[in-house]
C-alpha cells in the first residue's frame, strides 16, 4: 500500500510512447535495445536517460513487489487490446505507483470539473500546500503535468499557464476500467464508497461505463461491503 511507496518519486516527463514500450517490453513484444535506443535519441546525456528508465522501471518493467500481480494483470488486458487500452494503463500504474502523481491529478480532476479549466499555478500553489514549498515540489509537478499533457489528458495553452481538460476516453465497461478502478483504490490505500469510484477525481481522462457496482464486482483484488453506518464500500482484498 502507500505507506511503501516513493513520496515524489515521479520526477522525469514521460513520453506516452515511452511508457508504450515499457508496456510492450513487460508483455514480452519489445526489448530493452529498442528502449535504450529510443531514449539515447531523445535524451542530452546518459544521466538524463538513467533517470527516464528508473521512472519507466517502477511503471512496468520492474513494479514494486505489491504491484507485481496488478502490472502484470494490465499486460493482459494490453494484449487482449493493444491499440485503445495504453492511455488509460499508463494512468493506472502511475496512480498505483507514485502518490505524488496522483494527487496532482487529483489536484487537476477537481479544479477542472466545474469548467474544463484551470491554472498551473493553482496547482502549483495546492502541491506547494502538501509537499511544501520547495523547487523540487515545483519542477515534479510540472513533469507530471506535461506527461499527462502527453498522454492526452490536458492541454496546456497560455505558455503553459492554463490547462484544460481533453474529453474524457470512455471505456464502456470494459476490463480495463475495473483495473482502473483498482489503480483508484491502490492510491487510495483504503476504502472509499462505492459511489465514489466512478467519479474519482485522479481519473477525470476516463469514464468507467457501465453499472460500477458490476464493474467492480468482476475483479478479484476487488472487494465490496458494508461499514459501520450502513454505506456500501469497496476496497482491496489483500
């Protein structure tokens, strides 16, 4: 759970492509020498490109050991659909794997719902609040929003100084809108109300489809029941 993971961690902009052929690798459709040769091209030395493939490491080639199981069951449903299901599997492990990338896409999930836009700075100023008010706080933030500007969740005009928020990918019920929504409740580190899944803010660049209560209820890592006060809530099995 959480208490496990990298506080920041996610400290690299990450090409959608990049995290393509991590995926590939994993799913035993690439190989290291087509990253490596991908990555010298695009980066300045090799200390930049070390940094790129210990963040693409920690997505899908070397997950952490509570994240084995749920990486592996995302290259499943990738090869069952290659083309339409990388987006949202990108997503998924990074909310699973670094909490300070989901909070800023929570930070941007709920200050774009009202009107599609926002402010960098206003994510800024809301992650200085919790991380603290450093350069490091900053500059992370900022790789954060330019891969998810990358990975086709925001677009950023002004010079980058406001973003706005693309349509939402609809995943129609499928399988891997139940792995995404266990990537919510990874994140999460607890359990929340059933409600609540579909409408996370962490994964505003999808919509779930489908009655959540089913959703839910075909996954295994995924369990529901009732709390003290009678509400209906799900979390993870182990």
């Amino acid at each position: 759970m959480n208490s496990s993971s990298p506080q920041i961690g996610f400290d690299r902009f990450i090409q959608l492509d990049w995290a393509l052929l991590a995926l590939r690798i994993r799913a035993g459709r690439g190989t290291l020498e087509e990253l490596d040769e991908v990555l010298a091209s695009s980066h300045a030395g090799p200390a930049a490109k070390k940094k790129t493939r210990t963040v693409l490491n920690r997505l899908w080639l070397e997950p952490r050991a509570d994240l084995v199981g749920f990486a592996d069951r995302g290259v499943e449903i990738f090869c069952d659909a290659p083309e339409t299901t990388v987006p949202a599997l990108t997503w998924g492990m990074a909310l699973a794997t670094y909490p300070f990338f989901g909070k800023v896409a929570e930070i941007v999930g709920r200050l774009t719902t009202l009107q599609g836009d926002c402010t960098s700075a206003e994510v800024h100023r809301r992650m200085a609040e919790i991380y603290g008010e450093r350069e490091g706080t900053r500059r992370m933030t900022n790789m954060v929003l330019q891969s998810q500007a990358s990975w086709g969740a925001i677009g950023r005009t002004d010079k980058g100084k406001r973003l706005v928020r693309k349509t939402a990918i609809d995943l129609h019920g499928s399988a891997v809108a139940t792995w995404l929504a266990e990537a919510c409740l990874r994140h999460a580190g607890r359990t929340v109300p059933v409600a609540s899944i579909a409408s996370n803010p962490t994964i505003f660049p999808f919509t779930l489809g489908g009655s959540i209560s089913y959703l839910l209820s075909k996954s295994r890592a995924i369990e529901m029941r009732v709390d003290s006060s009678g509400n209906q809530v799900v979390g993870l099995t182990g």
